[in-house]
C-alpha cells in the first residue's frame, strides 16, 4: 500500500499537469520541473535505503518515509507557487525514493523463500493500481475539484498504511552495519543531477552550443568517471561493483532503465498534448491513459 501510494501519486500528477500550469502560471518548460526534480530525488536517495533502513530499522524507517511522504504532499497541495510546489516535491522524491525498495525488502525479510514468488507477485498486483487507476482517480479529481487534491488524496492511504505498517509489519532484525561513503554519495547525486539537468535543457538550448549544457555535461562526465573509480577502489563503495557480477540483477536494471524512459516520458508529454492541442478534458484523458496500466 505505501509502495502503490507513490506511483499512484505519480500517476494522478500527469494528468493535472495541464491544470497546475494554469493555476501557477506556467509554461510546459517550467511545469515540468515538478516531475524533473522529484525524479531526481528519487534516484539520488534510492540506492541510500539500504543503509538507512540498518541504521533505523526497517519499520522504523518505513513508516518515518510514509509520514515525510504524505507531509510534503499536503504541502505542495497547499503551495501557492513554481518554486514552492518544485521545493516540496524535491522533498516527497527524497521520502518516495525508498517506499518501493523498503517494501520489498519487507516482504523478502518476513516470508519463506517458498512463499516469496507468491507475496512479490499480490506486491506487483498492488503496484499496478496505480498505472491503471491513478490517471482516472487524477482526471476526476482535477475535473470535479482542484489540482491540489490530487495531492491531499495521499492522507487517507497514507493514514491507512501506517495503521498496517504499525499492527503488522513486525521489527526487523540489525543487520551488518558498514560505514556510509558520503563521497560516493556526493559523486553520484551530482552525476546524476547534473545529467538530468543537461537532459532537461538540452533541447531547448540547442544542445552542445551552448555553454552551460557542456559544463552541465562534463561535470556529469567526471563525477560519474570519479563515482566508478572510487567504487573499484574503496574499501566500503556506496555501491558495491560485485553486485553487477549477477545476470539477473544488471539485466532487471536495463528492464527498468527501458520501463522508466517509456513510463516516465510519456506520462509526461501526453496530457499536455491531449488537452492542450487535441482539446480533450481532463478525465477523458485519465481514461485514456488507463489501459497502459492493464
């Protein structure tokens, strides 16, 4: 349920999208910026899950993600500005980024490996809730009321999840605790970051003619070049190389690399698209976007 709840979010903010940019008086460019930066809190703190949730305790750590989740989403559904509802959605990425990681680490910690296929597939059913119901759930929402309920509907499932979480989800064991390479992390937030603003702006400003894409681009170069040295050649690396000697795992990255540009690129573009230009109303384009989900 807390894991559904960030990609219904997700999948409800595409849909308003158009809304938001009338009622914060902002261009496609500028709107986007609420997707972009929580895009980037999300994979900047995601690899970090692991070792908070040692220090903290599984549950512990889930339920203090669920209550920072549902916090700054009510603020951002109360933010009366670009800069505002992109500051607080910054702040849900870096809340979101382990709700789905934490819960299946949950499920693989509390159930037998014969009954592990069986708990990971009801998880993936859940997960498909959003993708199929949240642009509908977002289009009635946006059409019957305000864009900011599309956030403010994260209370009651988030209320609903902690309940669970509390009653349930029983104490996880410590862990092996190892030191937390806070260069690593620098190293790689800032890959990161700087490539996904490149990647962002890149078209608009006409790519490697202007200077701030190739400065946005060589720093992203030499901090990731500086990220996978450092991993070879530290004794704790953030991320540890031996994990990618698995076939499964490298090969479920680059399934999820595909997923995420298809997913995320056009939960993006199509709204604007079908409303502003196409001139379909709101929650006909949440029904529209359904069946990607089924």
């Amino acid at each position: 349920l807390g894991a559904m709840m960030q990609v219904l979010d997700t999948s409800m903010i595409s849909v308003a999208l158009p809304h938001l940019m009338g009622s914060l008086s902002a261009t496609q460019d500028q709107v986007s910026w609420v997707l972009t930066f929580y895009v980037i809190a999300v994979a900047i703190v995601t690899p970090a899950s692991g070792f908070l949730s040692l220090r903290i305790g599984q549950k512990r750590f889930f339920l203090i993600c669920v209550i920072g989740f549902t916090t700054t989403s009510v603020f951002c559904g109360l933010s009366e500005s670009l800069v505002e509802i992109v500051a607080f959605r910054t702040l849900q990425g870096i809340f979101a980024a382990p709700l789905g990681p934490m819960s299946q680490a949950i499920l693989l910690n509390n159930y037998a490996t014969e009954e592990r296929g069986t708990a990971m597939g009801w998880w993936t059913i859940g997960m498909m809730f959003g993708p199929i119901f949240g642009p509908t759930i977002g289009g009635a929402i946006t059409e019957y009321f305000s864009w900011s309920w599309v956030f403010f509907v994260n209370v009651p499932i988030a209320v609903a999840t902690i309940v669970l979480v509390v009653i349930f989800v029983p104490e996880s064991k410590d862990g092996t605790r190892r030191p937390f390479d806070i260069f690593g992390f620098l190293l790689l937030a800032m890959a990161l970051a700087s490539m996904q603003f490149m990647l962002d702006q890149g078209e608009r400003q006409d790519w490697f003619s202007s200077r701030q894409i190739m400065i946005l681009a060589g720093v992203s170069g030499a901090a990731l070049y500086a990220f996978v040295v450092h991993s070879v050649t530290a004794r704790n690396p953030f991320i540890n190389p031996s994990i990618f000697k698995s076939r499964n795992f490298t090969l479920g990255l680059v399934l999820m690399f595909l997923l995420g540009v298809l997913m995320l690129a056009v939960l993006a573009l199509i709204p604007p698209y079908l409303q502003n230009l196409s001139g379909y109303p709101v929650l006909t384009i949440g029904l529209v976007l359904a069946p990607r989900g089924v």
